[in-house]
C-alpha cells in the first residue's frame, strides 16, 4: 500500500470517528450549558516554567471562570471537565461536552515557545492551521494523547507530532465555526481590554479536542509560560481572575447575542466615514475580487475579526479592494470575494494567504452564515 493511500484511509477513518454528534438546541427545559475544560492535570503537567506548572494555572483560571459564571448568570449551567488535578483523555473531555448537550465548549491553556520575548493571548478555533507557528500549537496539547492508554487504537493511529495527519483538517467542515469565532474574538477583545493583555488574534488549527466537540468550541491559551513577566502573571491570583474575569465576559455578551437572536447586517463604507479614517497609506497591487451568480448561496473568505471598526478601503487591508463589513454586537468581521463557486474561492483563497496567513473560507445564505458543506449540498445539481 502506497503511503498517499495509506494517508487516505487515516484521514477517512479518523474523519468516521471524530463526525460529531447532532447538537439539541437550547430549550426553556435545557439551560444554557458551558463546559469549562481546564487543559492537562494530574500525570501531565502541560508546560513547565521554572516551578509554574500549565496544569495549575487553567484549574485556577478554569475554576474563577464557573464561579463568575454561577454568580452573574444563575441561568447557566456550568460543567467542569475536571476540577482538581487529575488526568482526564481527550477523548473523554469531548464526551464529557457531548453528553451535557452543552452550549459552549471552552479549553484553557497556557503556550509555551522557544522565544522567551513573545508574549500575549491568542484564542483558537477548529481549522486546518494556516501557519507553522498554528501547527506546533497543535502539536503541542494534540501530544496528551500519547499519555493515553492505547492511543493509537482510541484515535485511529494519528500521530499528533506527525504533519501528514493533520492533512485530515483540510477534509473537515466546522458546522459550528461561525459561532466558535464569535466567541474566540469576544475572548480576545476582552483579554485587550479587561485583562490589558497583548492581542495575538483569533487563530484557526487542528486540535483533537475541538474536532470531537458538537458544539461552538474554542481553545484558548492564556499566556505564554516561556516568558518570565507573563509566567508570573498567570501564577499569580490577579492574573487568574483578570483572564478568568475576560472570558467570563466574552460569554455572558455571546450568551446575550444568542438570546437577542442578533443577525448579521452587512455594513457599507461610506464617502463621510472614509473621511473620517486616517491618512491614505500606499497601496499595495490588490487581488482581483470573483463575483457572483444570482444564487443566495455564496463563499467568501474572512480575513479577520476585530472589535475595531475599519474602513474598508485598500490601505487597510494590503491593497485589497471591495473588502466588506459584517457587524455582530461589538465584533467586526472583515470579508474579502463573494462567488458560488467553491472551486473560485478556493483559487481566491490561495492567493489572499500570501497577505493573511490566517484566512479562511465561509459560507452564506443571503446574510445568515452556513456550514461550507451546507452550502456546497445546496448548490449541488
């Protein structure tokens, strides 16, 4: 057997394996449920810097987190994956979340590098990484399966230290991407703004967790441990609560949207507002835009989401034109291509990478966001 078949079947049945279970939705009877997975524990301390252990610092984090949650929304459930130090599967987190029908999924972290001046917070969702830098993140807390008993049979012989198994991710549809982004930046903006913490972004990558989840999931890494000012930080009790305090936020506004039904609104720049932005920079040779057909479905590709109100004019999204705006509650999400043909957002997508690394195809139905593979059955013939 060649090795592109045997990659093949590993991705297909890994994809079996890991295809998520049908999500209830909320109802008066089923409250509002947000599982807390606190990373690592008991055999696996996660990272290590100096005597401050990862595993500590999430429980901490994790259980600040519930106890915020319990006071200011007695409406919500909050279900721990594990509240001591103990050591809890992957596999086992995820049915944990499944389970309790949960509502939100959210697993803390702390990185880990080995470039002791990089510091700052960055919020992950599930995804095919875009960058290296995404990948050894992955790598990195996919590895707690090798402490599992008979991993390889429990995940279908993935190797987390092996690229080739994450080819898997580039097969996989988020069916909860949209909504796991809105959280993901409602955490980052409140990291920035509560906790006055650097901003590293909404990331997207492979991790196990998130892909055996059934609802929007988010993993979150708090801080970096191989910086000593951050390390300490997160050691500390004012640190715990500050991070713990931020996410807190970020689901009570997200709990809050889902209750007001928000919609998406698409937003067009204005003569008055492009007035009102900051001086012209150069720009650089924009990426030709692929339009439409009359359908309501269409693919564009988001090249970020922000608390900050841009305009959508070239300068500042490196040269590229036609950049559109969708507002949710306090988030901006910028968008670049609409077409109905996933072969020409693909081709589109391909070269946007070369200036935002971290970009990603989604799916609309006239204003309301869709799974890719929903949109791709309905296009079908």
């Amino acid at each position: 057997m060649n090795t592109s078949l045997k990659i093949y079947l590993t991705s297909f049945l890994i994809l079996i394996l890991f295809a998520p279970v049908a999500h209830a939705k909320n109802t008066p009877d089923k409250p509002f449920t947000v599982i807390i997975d606190p990373g690592h524990g008991g055999k696996d301390p996660g990272a290590v810097f100096k005597q401050i252990k990862e595993k500590d610092i999430v429980l901490n984090i994790g259980l600040k987190l519930g106890q915020y949650i319990k006071e200011n929304l007695p409406d919500v459930k909050v279900v721990y994956t594990r509240d001591k130090d103990v050591f809890v599967p992957l596999h086992r987190r995820a049915d944990i979340a499944n389970k309790s029908k949960a509502d939100l999924f959210i697993s803390l972290h702390a990185n880990y590098c080995g470039t002791p001046a990089i510091t700052g917070t960055e919020t992950f969702v599930l995804g095919l990484h875009r960058t290296e830098e995404n990948l050894e993140v992955a790598k990195k807390e996919n590895a707690v399966i090798l402490m599992e008993d008979d991993y390889s049979s429990t995940y279908q012989g993935f190797d987390p230290n092996s690229s080739e198994s994450y080819i898997m991710f580039e097969m996989v549809q988020d069916e909860h991407l949209t909504q796991s982004i809105d959280v993901a930046a409602a955490i980052q903006g409140q990291f920035k703004n509560r906790a006055g913490r650097k901003d590293r972004g909404v990331k997207q990558a492979g991790f196990l967790v998130l892909r055996r989840t059934s609802m929007p999931s988010v993993l979150v890494e708090a801080g970096f441990l191989s910086n000593n000012g951050e390390a300490n930080y997160m050691k500390s009790s004012t640190g715990q609560s500050h991070l713990a305090s931020a996410i807190y936020r970020a689901v009570r506004d997200y709990k809050k949207a889902i209750d007001n039904k928000s919609n998406y609104k698409l937003v067009a720049q204005t003569t008055q507002e492009l007035a009102q932005e900051t001086i012209k920079q150069p720009e650089t040779p924009p990426t030709p835009t692929v339009k439409t057909s009359n359908t309501d479905i269409f693919f564009s590709i988001q090249l970020a989401a922000s608390g900050k109100k841009l305009a959508t004019a070239p300068y500042n999204f490196k040269g590229l034109k036609e950049v559109q705006r969708k507002q949710v509650q306090s988030i901006y999400k910028y968008y670049y291509g609409k077409t109905s043909s996933f072969e020409s957002i693909k081709q589109l997508s391909n070269q946007v990478k070369s200036l935002y690394p971290d970009a990603f195809i989604v799916a609309f139905e006239g204003e309301k966001p869709i799974s890719i593979n929903k949109a791709l059955r309905k296009l079908k013939p």
